[in-house]
C-alpha cells in the first residue's frame, strides 16, 4: 500500500512523467509527436522569422493540432513574435518553463506520433528558407552563331 503523503506530493508535482529527459530537450514533449524542430539560433535568426507564417501554415495542411513550444532561451521579442503568428494560425502556443534543456528554440509538434524522419525545419524547408535563384538561359548572339 502506497503512502499517502507519497501520493498528495506526486500529484502536487504533477504526477509522474514518462521519460523526463526526452520531455525536458524536447521543450515538454515526446520526440515521436515532433512534426519540426530548429536550434536556438535558427529560431533568432531573421531568415527562419520572415518565413516562418508560410512553414507554418504548410504544416498546418498536414497535421491537426499543431501545437509550438517556444524556448525561454531565445530573444524575447522573437518569442512573443512566434507566439502571435501560431495563434493568428489557430494553433496552441507556448513560451515553457525555464527548467528545459537549451538546445532547441521552436518544437512544432502534435498530439499524437508522426512519422517524420528528419524534423528540422531548415532540412524540411530548405526550398522556402533558402531557395535557389532561377537560372536564365543566355541567348547566343546572331554573330556568336554565324561566326561560331
């Protein structure tokens, strides 16, 4: 039989946690349910932020609910940015607690196991982050022709 101080202070805590290290670098989710993800300085970068809306709502497409977790340990102005943009989308959005590990800055994630297997935003992404300017066909001159 279980004590009952054990129990009133587990519950008080918020009860027991599956897997509390994979919970804590995945900014209070399981890696299983992240749909994208971008390091701390990804996240403060201008490129991610001008883009991020459109990321979102391709993703938004696929999954329902899409839920971001936003780091503490990224700029303050770009957390309530992110966070205003994800609920203009109509997702749930979060700025978590400070006990999280540093490592990621934006969890995009659902609430249920997505089979993605590269979730980082700049690999998913890559044509909308970085794209590739057109290349133009240089027309050869008349002269270049005849005397070519």
């Amino acid at each position: 039989m279980k004590d009952i101080n054990d129990i009133i202070i587990q519950q008080a805590a918020g009860g027991l946690k599956l897997n509390p290290d994979e919970q804590r670098k995945f900014l209070n989710t399981f890696e299983e349910r992240v749909i994208g993800l971008c390091s701390i300085e990804e996240a403060n970068a201008q490129n991610l932020a001008s883009h991020f809306k459109e990321i979102l709502q391709r993703i938004t497409q696929d999954y329902k609910p899409v839920l971001v977790k936003i780091s503490p340990f990224i700029d303050s102005q770009k957390q309530i940015f992110y966070l205003k943009t994800a609920q203009e989308l109509g997702c749930e959005a979060t700025i978590v607690a400070e006990d999280c590990a540093a490592i990621f800055g934006l969890v995009i994630h659902t609430d249920c196991p997505s089979q993605i297997e590269n979730p980082e935003l700049t690999t998913q992404f890559a044509a909308i982050l970085h794209p590739t300017p057109a290349k133009t066909e240089k027309k050869s001159s008349f002269w270049k022709k005849l005397f070519g």
